[in-house]
C-alpha cells in the first residue's frame, strides 16, 4: 500500500553502532552521546536494495498455507461466534496475515520470544501452536491452551516463548521490554518481537520501553501493525505523526517502514532488522502498513468506514491473493492451490470439532492460576 510518502533517502551511511551499557562507564551515564551519526533510515536502505525476499518455491507455499490457515480459522471463529460458541471479546486478524507470517517466519522460535496484544489467533498460528488448542481456548474449553480460563485475548504458551494475548492496549510492549532485558541478562542469543497497534502507538509506556531498550541495547524488534484504526478512530484522526517508524527518532531507534500486505516484503524487511538486533546493535521499530477487514471486535458494526474502502482492499491489497499470483505466474496451478485451502479447510473443520466436542473446565479451576493465599 503506497499511502504514505516513501522514504526519504539518505547518505547510506553505516549506522553507528553504540556501545553496550555493560562497557559505558558511570560517569558517562547522562553524558551527550559520542555518537553523532544516528540515521533514522539506514536500515531501511539496507532494505530498499532488495525489498522481495528470494523465496523458494517450497518457502513460498508455506507461507500461503500459513496466511490461508489464519485466515480459514478465523473465518471460523467467527462462525462460531455468531452461533454462541465463543462469548467475550474476539478481534479478528482478517487482512494482516502476511505481516506474522512473514515476521514469524524469519524467528529462531528455540531462542526468540514474541508477545502481542489482544489480536493474538493468528500470531499463535503463526507461530506453530496447534489450531485444535487455540480454538479449544476461544470456546472456553479444558483443553485449550490457557486452560479454557484465557480466553480469545489471553493465550499463552510460555514453553513456546509465547508470552500472550495482552488486553492492556500497549502493555505488551514494556513486557516486551522485558523479555528482552532477560535475553541479554541471561546471554541465551535470543531476540524479543513486541507487536503492537497504531493506537497503542500512542501510550506514554511504548516510549518509556523505547528509551530504556535503547540505553541499555536490548535485543527488540517493535512492530507497530498499522491497521488503520484504533477501533472506530482512524489514525489520521488520533496520530499526529503517521508515520509510526520515526517515533523511534528520539530515542535513537533506526525505523523501517513496510508493507504489511505483502509476505515476501515483511520477510525480506525482517531480514534486515533481525540481523541488526542479533549483532547487539540494539533496538529496531518497524512499521507495518496493514488493514483489518472485519471491525475491531465482533461486536463492532463498523459504520466509521465505507464498504467500499473495505472491498477496494480486499480486491487491490490481499495479502493472500497477491502471494498466489506470484504462485500462479511460477507455474502452479489454480487446482494445486485449491488443494491446499481445501487441506487447510480440514484442519480447521477439525480443530472446530474438537473444540466443540472438549469438555468444559472443571469448578474447581477458579482456583487454580490465580492468587488465592497471601504471599
Ligand atoms: C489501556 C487501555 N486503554 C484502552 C483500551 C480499550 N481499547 C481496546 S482496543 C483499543 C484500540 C487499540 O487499537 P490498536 O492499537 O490500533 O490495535 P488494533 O485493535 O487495531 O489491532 C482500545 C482503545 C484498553 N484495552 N486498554
Ligand atoms: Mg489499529
């Protein structure tokens, strides 16, 4: 999506790199930085020069197997809500798949650790957890991955470096901070993924998180999925500056600016800011232009935009629709990939059965996972 300026061109200078907080001295603490070469882009010339990741063939039905089981699920999931099966909140991830495919994909998921707000189905998905439990959890079910106890916005599988589905809109992030403080405490190699929206793009937190990430080198990607709006606010309504990779500026964070609709450019982008986080060169804030299809929650009638905004995405922007022209221009063939949604609509079907046919918790999972004694 061209909506915003592209990116201003700058000297392709290197980017300085800083010194970690473990060699600084006290008495430089508060010191003006020796450093005078930040360059908020050089990044994303790194990226300009080849913004397409070279796919392989197999890589490249991967990530459409991948896009259209996030996509099928949550059709299901909101079929599901509609009959009653899923109560609560239960925000849809429909029209930004490619950015947790494409982000998810380029992760060492035995070190690297993610966490996410509330819109978290598809970056579980994303992220290799078993349709069967995560819809099992959207049903309040036993078997489901927070025990049926979580919830559509609070999933997590720690075992996985999953550490939720956040109902706090921008809490993740300073969490997310965290995860990466112990990454670098603990030495394990390990990079930090913190996505957040345009909305909570705003809260006072994400900036407290950038300057202390930044002070102390943090291995951490921030991900600002811009999905145009904050539930009925559109960002150029709510943000002064839309263009979310330059909030890092201040806190000398380089930004790359993305779109989040096309798989192999988020993956190509992820190449370039992972790489960077992994050399110890501190913190990255990437933007990723996106759009939600479905409204905000289930329960959103969406009347702030048109219908035809919506339809004019779907027909120009699919992430899933351009990712199978690529597929069909390299010789595959319309039957080949029907045969993949008609495999992806099976496993969806199923983990619906199964979730449907789980037992419900027991009472006495009130009192389990909470604080019930005095510590
Ligand atoms: C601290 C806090 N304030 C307000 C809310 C209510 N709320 C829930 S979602 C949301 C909008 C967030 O939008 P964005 O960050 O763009 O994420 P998106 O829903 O688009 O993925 C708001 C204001 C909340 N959950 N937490
Ligand atoms: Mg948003």
């Amino acid at each position: 999506m061209a909506r915003k300026p592209a990116a201003r061109k700058t000297t392709g200078k290197k980017p300085a790199t800083k010194a970690s907080s473990k060699e600084a001295s006290s008495d430089e603490v508060g010191a003006p930085s020796d450093d005078p070469d930040f360059i908020l882009h050089s990044l994303q010339d790194e990226f300009e020069k080849s913004k397409s990741f070279d796919a392989s063939d197999d890589q490249m039905l991967e990530f459409y197997r991948q896009m259209l089981l996030i996509r099928r699920f949550e059709e299901k999931a909101g079929q599901l809500y509609g009959l009653g099966l899923i109560g609560g909140f239960c925000h849809l991830y429909i029209g930004q798949e490619a950015v947790a495919i494409g982000l998810q994909s380029a992760l060492d998921n035995d070190k690297d650790s993610v966490i996410t707000g509330y819109r978290d189905h598809g970056h579980m998905l994303a992220y290799g957890l078993d349709p069967d439990i995560i819809m099992a959890e959207l049903t309040g079910r036993e078997a489901g991955i927070s025990k049926g106890k979580g919830g559509s916005m609070h999933m997590f599988s720690t075992e996985h470096k999953f550490y939720g589905g956040h109902g706090i809109v921008g809490a993740q992030v300073a969490l997310g901070g965290g995860l990466a403080l112990a990454h670098q405490y603990r030495d394990d190699g390990g990079i930090c993924l913190a996505y957040f929206g345009d909305g909570a793009a705003n809260q006072g937190q994400v900036y407290e998180t950038f300057n202390m990430a930044s002070l102390w080198n943090l291995p951490i990607v921030f991900v600002v999925e811009d999905n145009q709006y904050a539930m009925g606010t559109s960002t150029k309504r709510s943000s002064a500056e839309t263009r979310f990779y330059r909030r890092g500026t201040s806190f000398r964070i380089p930004g790359m600016e993305v779109n989040g609709m096309d798989v192999l450019e988020v993956r190509a982008a992820a190449e370039v800011a992972f790489k960077h986080v992994r050399e110890g060169k501190g913190p990255v804030l990437m933007e990723l232009n996106t759009y939600r299809y479905r409204g905000h929650s289930m329960s959103d009638p969406a009347k702030y935009r048109t219908r035809e905004e919506v339809q004019d995405q779907r027909d120009h922007h699919d992430p899933i629709e351009r990712l199978k022209k690529v597929l069909v221009e390299n010789g595959h063939g319309e039957d080949d990939l029907k045969a993949i949604d008609k495999d992806i609509r099976k496993i969806v079907a199923k983990a619906a059965d199964f979730a449907e046919s789980s037992a419900e918790p027991k009472p006495g999972e009130l009192y389990t996972d909470v604080l019930v004694e005095e510590y």
